[in-house]
C-alpha cells in the first residue's frame, strides 16, 4: 500500500475527504517526527513504539578499494511491533 491508497483507505474508513484524510496523516507523520524529537519516544499501545535510538560514530571499510571510511554519529529511528498489530498480521 503507497501514501495514497493509504489516505483513500483512510477517507472511506473514517467517511472524510481524500483531502482531510491526507491532511490527518501528514499531522500524524508531523506529531510523530516531533515526538521523536522531543522524547525520543512515540508509543501507540497495541500497534507499536517508535523509538530514536543513537548511533555510535564508526570505521568502515569500502569494500571496492578497501579504504577506511569514518562514518559520523547519528540518529535511527527503529520500530517494534505492539501485540495487536502483531496478531493481526499473523
């Protein structure tokens, strides 16, 4: 499923425009960004938790040239699956 058969699922399921449902999702992306953020935490009990999760600075090698490659800090966002979400895919 892509962004818009997302928002147009969304729409029908909830009796909305495409345009309000569309509207919905991006405050939706936009609270989690920001949740992540802020608390570097976002949890939707029984769907799953978004977790901002610090990466260490690290040496790589290029596997081509075999060069050492520094890679700076950074930020991942990892996503563990709540116990409804889970059922329900199973």
């Amino acid at each position: 499923m892509n962004r818009a058969e997302l928002v147009e699922f969304m729409a029908e399921k909830a009796g909305l425009t495409k345009a309000d449902a569309g509207r919905a999702l991006e405050a939706f992306m936009e609270g989690v960004t920001k949740g992540l953020k802020k608390h570097n935490r976002v949890a939707l009990v029984g769907f799953g938790t978004f977790n901002n999760k610090k990466r260490a600075a690290r040496t790589a090698r290029n596997p081509q040239t075999g060069a050492a490659v520094k890679i700076p800090a950074r930020n991942a966002v990892s996503f563990k699956v709540g116990s409804k979400l889970k059922d329900a895919v199973n």
